[in-house]
C-alpha cells in the first residue's frame, strides 16, 4: 500500500466532514471529553496507533483532531462516543489503540479512557486524578492492576 495515501486521505476526510453542518454534543459530553482529553495529555503515558508508540501530548492532538471531525458530522453526543469512536481504534487500519504508563504492560485505550471517565464522574475533576493515581481496581482475573499505571 502507498505510504502517502493515509496521509492524503486523512486531510480530506477532515475537509469532507467539516463541511457537514451540524449541532454540538451537549455541555456535559464536551466537558467530559475534554476533561478525558486533558487527562490524555498530562499522563505521561505512551500511545500505541497502528504499530508505533506516541507520547501522551501526541496521542492528546490525534485523538482531537479525530473528535473534532466526528463531532462536525454529529456523531459524537457523549463521552462514550468519544471513547468508542474515536478514541477506541485506528479508523484505517481498525487496529486497536493501546496505552502503556511508566514502563508497565500495554492495555487498551477503551478500558483505560472508561477507567479515567468512571473516576470523574464519580470524584469530579479535582480529586480524579489522586484517585486514578492512588486506587486499584480488580479486572476479571481478580487481578489488581493500578488505573492510571496500567499493569
């Protein structure tokens, strides 16, 4: 496949949704997706798209640019659809996007970002990221795996 055909795409397909009137998702979801986005950037954590690893303020611009887009073509109304639209998987290659956090062991950004958004509805913005940072969750295996490094 040529390298330069995503590259070319892409921009296009930003342009062609842009184009496309549409309403805003309402102010809980921006607030929550940008809570989610802000989150993303000031992690330190690395990101995984289609094969290469990206720091956390690259991951937090990609992941952007793909809500702005959905956003515009109104298909993003909640945080939910932000994490499972665009922020789930590569929209070309449909390989799943993955996360790893001081050296620890690559998860999926889905559990991650639901992980992150579960937090902050529960604690709010001020004291989610001490939670995050401090509290184990238990996976299926009945495993313990620290939320915001996972394991």
């Amino acid at each position: 496949m040529n390298r330069r055909l995503p590259r070319v795409l892409g921009p296009l397909l930003g342009l062609a949704l842009l184009t496309v009137a549409s309403a805003a998702p309402p102010a809980i979801a921006q607030t929550e997706i940008n809570y989610l986005l802000g989150f993303i950037e000031s992690s330190g954590c690395e990101f995984n798209r289609n094969g290469s690893w990206y720091d956390s303020k690259r991951a937090q611009a990609h992941l952007r640019d793909k809500y702005q887009m959905l956003a515009a073509a109104d298909q993003i109304n909640t945080a939910e659809d932000f994490i499972e639209k665009a922020a789930t998987k590569s929209s070309l290659s449909g390989r799943p996007y993955q996360i790893r956090c001081g050296g620890g062991e690559a998860v999926t950004s889905n559990q991650w970002l639901r992980d992150v958004l579960t937090r902050y509805r529960t604690y709010g913005a001020h004291d989610a990221p001490r939670v995050l940072r401090g509290a184990l969750a238990t996976d299926a295996s009945g495993s313990n795996r620290n939320v915001s490094r996972p394991s």
